[in-house]
C-alpha cells in the first residue's frame, strides 16, 4: 500500500471515499447491466422475428420498435438522462442517486444494445432457420436453440462493446448524484486539482474493462468453430 | 404419398405478382426416388417447399400419406414435418454443435429416451458413413461429409419422404457421386420416398425412377426417366439430354464447318438414337453388309438411364442412291430414330 501511497498522495485520505464510489459504480454496472442485457436481447430477438420475412412477422410491432429506438438512440445520454428524471420517480421512486441512475442508464443502454443484437441475429443464415422449421420446431425453439445459441460469440462481442459504452454513461450518471468513479473523477481530480486521483480512476476503470473483455474473450474463443 | 393437387404459389414483389408455381399437379409413390428438373428459375425449389409447406401454396392441396397438410393447425403441422426429412444445398448445419450434436437436433421432440436416442445418432453416423467425425464441428468437414451429416439429421426422425433441395449442387462430380449413392441406399434400405430437385441432369439419370420437367413454374412433361428421356417430348427435355451428352456438339460443328461435318456427294450425315435393346452397332455393320452402306461414325455417346441404355451416334454414311433408300428404311424399321442433318 505504502507504495501506491508514494505515487498517489491523496489516495490515503480519499481511499474510503474511492471505495465507495467505486462500489457504486459496480452497482450500476451490475444492475443497470444485467436488466440491459435481458430487455436488449427481448427486443433484439422481437426486431428480427418480426421483420418483413421474420418468423413472427407483424409489421406494427416491428415499426413501433424500430422508431422508438431510432428515437431513443438519437437523444444524447445527458439530455435523455433528464428526460427520464419523472419515469424513474414512477419506477423506482427516484430520480437521484445511485437508484435514480437505473432507468437513466437502461434507457440509454438498451436501444443501442438491441440494436446490435438484431444485427448479429441478422448474419445467421436465414437456411438454418428454414431446416429448423422443416424439422418441426416452433418459433421459440428456433429463438432459443438456433438465432440465440448460434449467436453466442457475436452477442458476447457487442455485449463486450456495449459494456465499455455503459461505463462511460455511468460516468456522467454521476451529474445527477449518482456518485460512481465518473463523479469521484470530477469532485476531487478536477474541481479539488488532485491529478493523481484521476489517474487513480482511470486505472481502476481500465482494470474493470479488462478484467471483462478477457472473460468475453474467453468465451468466444470456446464458442467459435 | 405425396399428391399435390393443382398446386399455385405467387409472390406479391411490389405491385407485381410473380408464379412461381403454376397449377402443379403430382403423384409421387412410397418408395420411389422422384427427381424435378429445371433450370434456375424454374420454380423447383419452391414446389419443394410447398410439400413441406416451407412455402404455402396460394392454391390447391398438399398430401402426404393422406394427410391433408394445408388443413392442419401449426402445432400438428410441425408433428407432420418430422415426418418429412430435408436437405439442402448449403447443408444449413448448425455451426455451433458438432455432428453428434446436429443429428441429436431434430431429436429434441422426439419421445426416444436418451439411451435410445444416443444409440440412434450413432447407428445414422454408421449409415453416413461418419462415425470417426462424430465430434468435429462442421467447419472441420469437407462439402461432401457436410452433406451426410445433414443427410443423418434428416434421417433422424424415421421420415417418410426425404426432399433434397438441389442437395448436390454444391458439390464436385466425385462427391455428387458419393451422396447420390448414399441416397440410392437410403431408399434402398429404409424404403424412404425421395423428392429431389436439380438442375444436373447426371443426378436424374443416376437414380430416379421417374422424372418432372419444369420450366417457368410448370411441369412441361413427366414420366419413367428412361421413357423421358429417350423419347423427349418438349423441346426443354431435349435440352437437358443435351447438358449430359456431346451429341449436341455436332450442331457447333456444323456451324464452324469443321472438317468433320464436310460430305461429298452421295453422302448424307444422319443422327441416330436408339434405346433399350435396339443396339446401333449391329445396324451399322449390318448396313455394310447387306446394302453396301459405309458408316463412319464421327461420335457417338451411350447413356444409361435407370439401367437401359440410350445411344446416340453422328454418322456419315456413303453408297449407292438406290442402296441408300434402302439403308435408311432399314434403320427406320429397326425402330432407331434417323435424323438427317446434312445431304
């Protein structure tokens, strides 16, 4: 510690203070993340499925989909933030703190997200789906054992992409009191002048992304054949 | 067991409508190998769907074994699929399962137990030929063992009927060989009825017993291959024993004046076709004999459809005016087609 101490001066005093940010941070990760990844993966998987030519083909909620999340993508995050302050009442009560920063955060996660996913789920060849069906499965089996399972290194890779962008997002999440590493960064390695504590930060940060492009790594490599 | 009844698909592209399939009708026996015919565009590959109802016909009925398909329900419909194998040209495996695992697929709904079904997936990679590959990934096969693979998967439900989808377009002449001799075993042993759609016509000739040709979403003529295609009715037919012999390069020939069509006078360059047990040959020789009528043959081709042959031979033939009046009748009442081409 004495040695991260002489680089970092003020990592002594403010080392509480960075724990807890940095918790708050995972816990939007976390959170924000996993809800995410499920809403995305819904809506990836809706796109696809009921596109023109799609195994549940239905115009209406295709075009519903596709502008709403055109709409929701073009808004920029700190602005969309702000928008989402009364739904994120309705929600969860709140539209501060780290709670606060949930539907802020899925809300700027997910339309980018989903729409990666229906890219990747648009590259598997449209004859597995076509053999699937003339073996007699059904729509949720086609979903589940064939668009999804034959995804898995291309979801993994976009999963990968969209977690380096959702660190980024809970970063400014910290201008509505979210608190996390991005506030941490502004309050004392900006406004306070204390260099060593972004650096601090932006070491722990990288550390987190590694730490998950290996796991995603990992599993592309297991899964690609 | 398949009967399609005046069977229609049109697609709606914009304003326009597009037949694909116009008022098709057939009636495919168990146990028989039935090949469609067609250049590209034909329409054969969506009359292959429509027996499955990968496509659903706008018009007319789909039976198979009695069943009308286009009457059923979605969830009796898909029962009714596993009934009915298919392969395709690209193979269409799952490239995130090993072999083992693709067979195992369409299982998945099966009411096997597991035991069963292990014992299942091995005893079809024994049939394909594949038992040593059963944990590679189908990236790691060659086209050919991709197609056995899908060939073991669509076995795997005991289907009825088998349709191939162009199941050996993709494939080099050697492999085509090896896949068509598969299938002859498949319905050979396990009695299963197969549709397969080509534009090769090898793979006709090779192994089915009766034969479709379609052009522009009809079928122009149907029948035994051999009746078809020794005594082709459409100018189309024609065409496609063209594809699978040299003969029609006597017209190229003949266009370019090459050396061996020029005749001097008194000959006459005559095409013969002769099938089953009419041999030409011993007409040949016979000509000489008898009417002292050489015949040189220029080239000559002898196919074997479904076990009978079918010759065709470009000869020149020299001799006496008289004698040569003489030679032609005895070729025509040999019941071998003389088709005079020059002189």
């Amino acid at each position: 510690m004495s040695f991260l101490y002489n680089i970092a001066p003020n990592l002594e005093p403010l080392q509480g203070e960075l724990l807890k940010c940095t918790k708050q941070t995972f816990q939007m990760l976390f959170i924000s993340g996993t809800i995410s990844f499920v809403l995305g993966l819904i809506l990836g998987v809706l796109l696809i499925v009921t596109k023109k030519g799609g195994l549940l083909q239905n115009a209406v909620v295709y075009k519903f989909l596709d502008k709403a999340i055109d709409i929701i993508r073009s808004i920029p995050f700190i602005i969309l933030m702000v928008l989402l302050i009364p739904i994120s009442r309705a929600i969860v009560g709140t539209g501060s703190g780290v709670t606060g920063s949930y539907v802020a955060l899925i809300g700027g996660t997910v339309p980018f997200f989903a729409r990666q996913i229906e890219a990747v789920l648009a590259d598997v060849d449209y004859g597995l789906i076509e053999a699937s069906e003339a073996m007699g499965f059904g729509p949720r089996e086609i979903i589940f054992s064939v668009y999804l399972k034959e995804s898995i290194p291309g979801i993994t890779r976009i999963t990968m992409i969209t977690f380096v962008s959702l660190i980024g997002i809970t970063a400014i999440a910290g201008a509505i009191g979210a608190g996390g590493l991005g506030d941490f960064a502004i309050r004392y390695g900006h406004q306070m002048g204390y260099r060593d504590m972004i650096w601090v930060t932006v070491a722990i940060i990288l550390l987190i992304i590694t730490v998950f492009q290996g796991i995603g790594n990992i599993i592309i490599k297991k899964t690609t054949h | 067991m398949i009967q399609l009844e005046k069977v229609s698909k049109t697609f709606r592209v914009g304003a326009e409508q597009i037949h694909a399939v116009k008022e098709v009708s057939l009636d495919i026996d168990a146990g028989e190998i039935f090949g469609i015919i067609g250049f590209s565009g034909a329409g054969k590959s969506t009359l292959v769907r429509c027996i499955n109802l990968l496509e659903r016909p706008t018009a007319g009925k789909v039976l198979i074994d009695g069943v009308d398909l286009m009457g059923l329900p979605e969830s009796r419909l898909r029962e009714e699929r596993r009934k009915i194998g298919m392969i395709f040209q690209h193979f269409n495996l799952l490239r995130s399962r090993t072999v083992y695992q693709n067979v195992a697929f369409p299982l998945r709904k099966s009411k096997l137990s597991n035991a069963q079904k292990h014992e299942k997936i091995l005893s079809l990679l024994e049939l394909v030929g594949l038992s040593d590959k059963k944990d590679a990934y189908p990236s790691q096969l060659s086209g050919g063992q991709k197609q056995r693979v899908a060939i073991a998967r669509a076995l795997a439900n005991d289907p009825k009927v088998l349709l191939c989808d162009e199941a050996t377009s993709a494939l080099d002449p050697q492999t085509t060989k090896s896949i068509l001799n598969l299938l002859k075993k498949v319905n050979n042993e396990l009695g299963i009825t197969i549709v397969l759609i080509t534009h090769e016509m090898a793979v006709v000739k090779d192994i089915c017993d009766r034969v479709a040709i379609m052009e522009l979403g009809c079928v122009v003529e149907e029948g035994e291959t051999a009746d078809v295609f020794s005594h082709p009715k459409e100018k189309l037919t024609r065409d496609f024993m063209d594809t699978a012999s040299n003969i029609h390069k006597i017209y190229e020939l003949l266009e370019e004046e090459h050396e061996l069509t020029k005749i001097k006078d008194g000959e006459k360059l005559v095409l013969l076709t002769y099938s089953g047990g009419n041999a030409g040959e011993s007409v040949i020789s016979h000509l000489a004999e008898e009417y002292h009528v050489q015949a040189n043959i220029i080239f000559g081709n002898v196919d074997i459809l479904k076990n009978k042959p079918l010759g065709k031979l470009v000869v020149v033939l020299s001799g006496e005016g008289e004698n040569m009046e003489k030679a032609l009748q005895y070729i025509r009442d040999r019941k071998v087609e003389l088709e005079v081409i020059r002189g």
